[in-house]
C-alpha cells in the first residue's frame, strides 16, 4: 500500500501527485492539511511527498507536516513542483526526513506554471507540454522503485539568505498574506472555502473570513470564479488566474 502526501494550490502538484498514483498501485492521496489535524501512525510501505516550492525552500506547512509525520517507509519519495528554481526544498525534505530516520529513497523537481508570477497563457501551454513527460518519467520510475537523489542539492545561499529575504519581502512589501476580498464581488459561491487545504477559511454571512493557518498557497486567490480575493498587493485579473487545466474543483476539495 502506498500513500502520498500533498500539498497543491493551483493544481499542479496535485496533477503531479495522481499522475504518480495511478502507476502505483493501490495508492491513495492526502493532503497535509488532513494530516496535520489529526495525524497518525502510517503504516503505508510507499511514501511519497509531493508539493510546491516556496521561496526556494519547502511551503512552512510541509515543513511542519515532516516533523509530526510518524512513518516508516520501505521506500520513500519526494516531488517538488515549480516555477523555476527549488532553491534547497528536496534537501530540506531529506534533511527533515533523515531526523525522522526515514530515508528518501527518490527525489525530482517537475517545472510547472509559477502559480505567483502570473505568466502568459501560450508559456503556460508550453511548460505543460514539457512537464507531461517528465512527470511520466517520474511515475514510472517511482512505481519501479528506482533510487535516485541527485536533485537533492545543497543550496547554502538560499538557506542563509534567499529563503529568509523572499519571505520577507513577500510579508512586509507585498504583504501578500493579508488575504481579503472584494464583497462586491464575491457571490458567496464557498469554493474559497472547499479548496482551501487547511479549513483555514470559514464562510461569515456568505463572505469568507480568513483564519491563521493559512499555507500561502494562493489556492483560493486562484480559484475564485470572480477573482474577488486579494493576497495584499497581489491583486488578481484573469491574466493572473491560473489553475491547473486538468485539475477541476471536485479534485481539488480532496479529503
Ligand atoms: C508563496 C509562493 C512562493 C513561491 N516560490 C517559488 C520559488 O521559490 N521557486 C519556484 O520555482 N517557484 C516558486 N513558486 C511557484 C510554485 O512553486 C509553482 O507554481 C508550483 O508548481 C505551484 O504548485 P501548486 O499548484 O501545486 O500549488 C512559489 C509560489 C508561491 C505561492
């Protein structure tokens, strides 16, 4: 039995992760949200991790979910997807796992459309062409059980200095985890609410009300069918939006 983890907001990862699933056999999928509110002892022989990278690191909340998940896995595997540069996120995952005594057995990166620089539709198009083969690649090699680490890589600049100023920069300038919306535009529709993987958002007289364990993922700013969510400065028109073309709403609410 395998399971894997994930974390996705715009879509991606989630693709990445049942692209995998379905060359596995009897895999289920979770996201780390679900895990985090209640977790257990997985008992799971195949372990898979898959999720966005973060300002060249690990999202916090996969961070956090490495270090309450109890497992050991005969082989374990991790994914990033990303818009371009995983900083240092698969060795922070190996790192987080081997304080866990788990080792990770396969790690890859899989360039997907960056869900926070809004990017042109035809380069969209195009990147997910190119990401088609690569995560067919990465299914395959994961349910042959292949070893492989070398996207592992030490990246000291990001750990000491480009995590920390991303971040801040995100926080302080764009204030970009100041999620509000536009009650003028919002229908009161929920699907802020169903897609948000924390249960971070709760509807309030039909408009959401934003708790504060939010995972940054930008999942309801994107997924909002009248773009009326904001992320600070981070204001969306529908050349920003951006969901993955094959991951639809249903898949999206997961567990
Ligand atoms: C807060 C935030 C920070 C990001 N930082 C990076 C980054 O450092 N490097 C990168 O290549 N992509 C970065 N991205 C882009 C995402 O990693 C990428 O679009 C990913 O595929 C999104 O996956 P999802 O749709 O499953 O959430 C960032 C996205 C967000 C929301």
């Amino acid at each position: 039995m395998a399971v894997i983890f994930y974390l996705s907001g715009s879509g991606n990862s989630l693709y990445a992760a049942q692209q995998i699933a379905d060359d596995l056999q009897e895999c289920r999928l979770e996201t780390v949200g679900s895990y985090l509110r209640k977790p257990y002892p997985v008992t799971d022989e195949v372990v898979g991790i898959v999720c966005p990278v973060y300002c060249f690191a690990l999202p916090p909340v996969v961070a956090k979910f490495l270090e309450a998940l109890q497992a050991k896995p005969a082989y374990c595997f991790g994914v990033v997807t990303m818009g371009g540069n995983q900083g240092r996120a698969l060795k922070q995952m190996s790192e987080a796992l081997a304080a866990k005594r788990i080792t990770l057995n396969y790690a890859q990166t899989v360039m997907m459309p960056d869900n926070f620089f809004g990017i042109p539709l035809e380069k969209r198009v195009k990147m997910l062409e190119a990401a088609e083969p690569s995560i067919n690649q990465i299914a395959k090699d994961i349910a042959d059980r292949k070893e492989a680490v070398a996207a592992v890589k030490e990246a000291l600049l990001w750990k000491w200095f480009g995590t920390s100023a991303s971040w801040w920069y995100l926080k302080n300038r764009l204030k970009f985890d100041n999620m509000t919306v536009d009650a003028a535009k919002c229908v009161g529709c929920g699907i802020c609410q169903d897609v948000c993987q924390m249960q971070n958002i709760t509807l309030v007289e039909g408009k959401p009300v934003f708790g504060n364990n939010c995972a940054n993922c930008l999942g309801c700013f994107h997924w909002c069918p009248q773009s009326a969510i904001s992320a600070g400065k981070l204001i969306l028109d529908n050349s920003k939006r951006y969901v993955h073309p094959k991951i639809n709403l249903q898949m999206m609410k997961g567990d």
